[in-house]
C-alpha cells in the first residue's frame, strides 16, 4: 500500500489495507480521479473534494463505468494524449460530476519515461501530497491544490529538495520520519499553503512498523 492510501486509510478508519487500483488526470482545468480503497474521488481546485462509494463497474460497448448520481467515470479503451505532459495513456476518461462534464486520460502510461511520483502525508489536520504525471497535488480539509510540477530547486548537499509554485511551497528533507502508522519514511516534508504549515513524512520506507 501506498504512503497516500495508507494515511488515508487511517484517516478513515478503514479496516483493512486495499491497493490503489485507477488514477485519471485531465489537464484543462486541472483535476484528478482516485477509485481505490472502496472509494471514487474527484479533486480539482476550488470545489469541494466529492467522494462517493465505489459502485460496481459496468461493460460498456467501448470499455466500463463507473455510475453513481453524484460522480460517474467512464473508460473507453483508446489511446489519450494528456494536455499537461503530452505523455500517451491507454485510456480516455470522461467524468461526470453532477451536470459538470470533464475529459481525460487514464490508465497505463504507454510513452516512453515513466512520471516521477512521490507520495507524503501528515496529520492535525490530515492532509496529503502526490507528485505524479507531470503535477503536485496537495490535500487538505477537503480542499485541493493541483499545479503543473514546477521545476525542484536543491541544496548543494542534495539533502533538501524544493518546489515552489503560486498559492504552494514544499520542502523535502532528507531525514528519518515516523507517522501514525508507525514506519519510517525516509523525508521530512513540510507544506506552506492557504497560509499554514504542516509538516509530516514522505518517501521510501525506511523501517517496518514493529510487530
């Protein structure tokens, strides 16, 4: 299980670990999809996160569906172009969140270069940071920052890592960390955005929680 789902697991009191199993992106406006952990998400900068149970997925005559009346996802199986990136994805993604259309990509990446990604976490509040196919994406009180990855700025020793972008500023530092679920990240993250600062864990895992 990813860092991300992980805290949001707890966050949530989930039960049990469940894998992170579809991600869209679209890039005009900027917003994400995230079905996983028996939950469908739909984030984009200033609207609410909407957050509906995972429904069962329907065949369609062109791929499959997810379909509640607040949030609908629906795949065809086609090569897609991300307007951000120009990186090529398997699958074109349409969502519909209730009379908003939007149109994306999902699925696997099949240009060459895989994205950075990199996940961090925290809590008091509960919040979350992904860096992936070519954005930052921060969370916090159910509200959501998405931008185009800007250009890391690093210390000469290379032991702190930061992004700067309008409305969002994050700094990696290189040093142990243990969150609430008890690992050991290998970072120190800290994120300034709506006028706060938190702090929590990113990265690899450096130790197991104990038995």
């Amino acid at each position: 299980m990813s860092l991300l789902l992980g805290l949001a697991a707890l966050a949530a009191q989930a039960a049990g670990p469940e894998a992170d199993s579809y991600r869209a992106i679209g890039a005009t406006p900027l917003w994400n999809v995230r079905i996983g952990g028996g939950r469908m998400t739909f984030e984009m900068p200033g609207r609410d996160i909407v957050g509906v149970a995972t429904p069962a997925r329907s065949q369609t005559e062109l791929g499959h569906v997810w379909h509640t009346d607040e949030l609908a996802v629906s795949i065809e199986y086609a090569s897609c172009v991300d307007g951000l990136t120009r990186r090529v994805y398997a699958e074109r993604v349409m969502v519909h969140v209730g009379r908003d259309h939007f149109e994306g990509c999902g699925g696997h990446l099949l240009s060459r270069g895989g994205p950075i990604s990199y996940d961090a976490a925290g809590g008091e509040p509960f919040w979350w940071l992904d860096i992936a196919d070519g954005r930052l994406t921060f969370q916090s009180d159910e509200r959501v920052i998405i931008v185009p990855l800007p250009a890391a700025r690093s210390t000469r020793d290379g032991r702190i890592r930061t992004y700067e972008a309008q409305g969002i500023s994050v700094a990696i530092r290189r040093r142990d960390c243990e969150l609430e679920d008890e690992r050991t990240y290998a970072d120190i993250v800290t994120v300034t955005a709506g006028g706060r600062t938190v702090t929590g864990c990113g990265g690899r895992v450096v130790r197991e929680a104990p038995e």
